[in-house]
C-alpha cells in the first residue's frame, strides 16, 4: 500500500533550483533515511510533502485516509499546561470519538425505538474503535514513551515553560511517537537524547510496523533502523536498498566507474584527429560528458 506519491517536483529559492523532477514512493513498512549535503534540500522536501510548501511543478499526493506526524524542531508549546497535559493531547482525536458517545447516551432518554436502534450501533462502533486503540490504557501509554525518552525524570506536572530547548524537544517527539501515525517523518530526532534514549527510540523505530522518512547526521542510528536510504544530490533524489553503509558503498562504486568513464571519454576526445570533426562536434561531448559528471557529484577540472 502507499502511503505517499510524490511525482515530478521542482522547486527554486532565491533564484536557485533546489528540487529537479524529483519523483518518490512511500509503502507501508518502509523506513527511509533521508541523506545529502547540508543546503541539498532535505528540510524543503520535507516541507513540500507536510504541505508547509508549495512546489513550482508536480504533484504531492497521501492516498486513501493517511494520518501524518511530523517533527518540527520549530513548534511551540502552550504556557500554562504541563507536560503531561501537552502528551494527552496526542490523543484529541480519541477524545473527540469519546465525547461523541457520551452525547449520543444523553439524547438515547428522547429517541425512538428506531433512532434507539442507531444510536446503540454507532456507540459499539465507537466503543470497540476506543478499545482497539488502547483508550483506556492511555496513562500507562503515555509513561512508557516519557520515560523511554527521558521525560520520567524530569517530572510531568512541570509546566512546559519551564523547560530548556531540549527538554521541549523530547516532549514533541514524546507527544509525535504516541500519535501512532501511518507516517512519521523525523528530523534530527535524537538531538538532545542521551545513549539510553537513542536505544530506546532506535528499538521502537525498528519496531513501527509503519513508514517513516528520517533525516538525521547520527550514522549508527541511521544504520541501526533504516532499510532505505534516499539520496539528495544534484537536485535529484535517488534510491538505494539498504543502510547507510550500503548506500555509501553503492554510490562510491558508481562514482568510480562514472570517474573512469570520464576519463576515458576526455582521452579519447583530445586524441581525435579526425579532419572531418569540427569544434561544435567536441563542444557537445564534452557538455553531454560534463553533465553526467556533475550529476555524481564529479568535479569538473579544466
């Protein structure tokens, strides 16, 4: 099943192309580390499938009833709620089904037998939706991902205001992970955890039956839970199979069979002597050469 379908993307800033006709295909189970170079276009990508930007072409679509997390580093947090009033509200949506059942019970009191009828069917839908989720469950829910991330300690009746830039951050992925979203996109998640926080999160990402995108510099949690690596480089977006290692040994590969292509095709233009072969003829094989190069990251020497 597919979660996501991006098709043809392109998208420039400040007069510079950052994504070129970039095509991707999110399925259920995938866990994809999202790589390149800083200023590459991995938090544009981000922002362009969450929607917090349009693309100049091409189509971002979430097929079928997808439900999305995404951790941004720059959300904020209510002044005045404490940080377990902060986690509950990862399960509004559950509330609201709850809410809608209590008012269906007060109006059963005026209802006819057959809205009587209806009314008792759509409670046990909801009731059986509730208990599927965990509803009643949600305390213990909620103390098992603060204190696998670290929050236990530092209190959950303490008022969001008071925390530090970093405690704020383990609250939003807190309040991210209990969502149990199809996708989860991830951005530097494990800035601010310690050893025994990563553990916890790379254990529970390798668990998440769904699909997430990951950006993230920390190469052994990179390792330790992705089974796809796509790579940003060029204004493109290309696919490997594998961790990050495996990427890196693909595409070092392919960087060196490129790089002899290369020279091979520069020794054989500069030893053509054919009289019938003018300048413009040269002119494009170098051009069509250069633009394979650069598109591996090659650097062109003149």
């Amino acid at each position: 099943m597919s979660y996501l379908n991006v098709t043809n993307v392109s998208h420039s800033f400040g007069g510079r192309q950052i994504l070129e006709d970039v095509t991707f295909k999110l399925m259920r189970g995938e866990h994809v580390g999202l790589v390149g170079a800083n200023g590459e276009g991995k938090s544009t990508f981000l922002n362009i499938v969450t929607g917090h930007t349009l693309p100049d072409e091409g189509k971002v679509e979430w097929p079928g009833k997808v439900t999305v997390g995404y951790l941004d580093q720059q959300s904020t947090l209510e002044k005045g709620k404490t940080i377990r009033e902060v986690l509950h509200t990862a399960f509004d949506g559950m509330y609201a089904m709850e809410q809608e059942m209590m008012d269906l019970y007060d109006k059963m009191g005026d209802a006819t037998p057959e809205e009587m009828d209806k009314m008792m069917t759509k409670v046990g839908e909801i009731q059986t939706q509730l208990e599927e989720s965990g509803f009643y469950s949600l305390d213990s829910k909620i103390e098992e991902v603060a204190n696998g991330l670290g929050l236990g300690s530092i209190g959950l009746d303490r008022d969001v205001s008071e925390l530090s830039g970093g405690q704020r951050s383990k609250v939003l992925l807190t309040k991210l992970l209990l969502q149990n979203a199809n996708i989860l996109l991830l951005d530097e998640p494990t800035n601010y955890l310690d050893v025994e926080h990563i553990e916890w999160l790379t254990k529970f990402l390798q668990d998440y039956e769904n699909a997430f995108i990951l950006i993230s510099h920390d190469v052994p949690f990179l390792n330790s839970v992705v089974n796809l690596i796509y790579h940003m480089d060029n204004r493109q977006l290309n696919r490997y199979v594998g961790d990050y290692d495996k990427f890196q040994e693909v595409y070092a590969m392919k960087k060196a069979q490129l790089e002899a292509a290369y020279t091979k095709q520069q020794k054989e233009i500069a030893e053509l002597k054919m009289p019938d072969l003018n300048a413009s003829d040269i002119e494009a094989a170098t051009r069509m050469i250069e633009g394979t190069a650069r598109s591996m990251g090659i650097d062109i020497v003149d």
